[in-house]
C-alpha cells in the first residue's frame, strides 16, 4: 500500500544478496542499532548471540582481527567493522553496493 514511500526514504526496494553476518549481545544498543538499519535495507543476516559465550566471542575476535566489541559485522565474509563503520560506509554511499555483491561463500559462523 506505501511501497512508494521505500524510494522516498530510500529503502532497499528489493532484498541485497550479499551473505552478511553479524556478531551481537542481545540487550547492545549498537547491535540493535546496526541491525534496524540492516532490516531497513531488506538484508537477510544471520546473527550470532555470543551473551556469555567466551568460545564463540574468541571466534569472532579471531575473524575480526582481534576486535572482541560487539556487534562485529561481516558482509561476504569480508569484516565490515562495528555499527560506526557499517553507518559510515551507508552515509558514503558504499553500503548498498556492497550489500548487493552476490555470496561465493558458505558462513563461517
């Protein structure tokens, strides 16, 4: 009914294909925040709720060169970085082309 409005606001009309992953705790704001705009943008994520779960934060650490924060984001298993640089890289211009690579990769998660 206000499928106009997603071009106005400059929402994703259809869905990215990228593979993206996102490393989270379930009360974080920036995770919450990181993954608003992932919703907005129609991106299909899987998401890892690592709350007290020391192995799974070091794999994440591992992957994203040793950055332990959360969220830790990774778009075609390439490190994206926290909700700082995922809205850096949008306010750019660079998120949506990104988002719209095709994955070649299985998740590593």
């Amino acid at each position: 009914m206000f499928d106009w409005l997603n071009s106005l606001l400059g929402r994703s009309e259809a869905p990215p294909s990228a593979q993206v992953e996102i490393y989270t705790w379930q009360t974080c704001p920036y995770c919450i925040r990181a993954k608003l705009l992932l919703w907005w943008k129609k991106v299909e994520f899987t998401e890892y709720k690592i709350d007290g779960d020391g192995a799974a934060r070091m794999k994440m650490a591992e992957r994203a060169s040793g950055r332990k924060t959360v969220p830790q984001i990774f778009v075609n298993n390439q490190h994206i970085g926290g909700c700082d640089e995922l809205y850096a890289l949008d306010a750019k211009g660079n998120l949506d082309p990104l988002l719209a690579q095709p994955s070649n990769q299985a998740a590593q998660g």
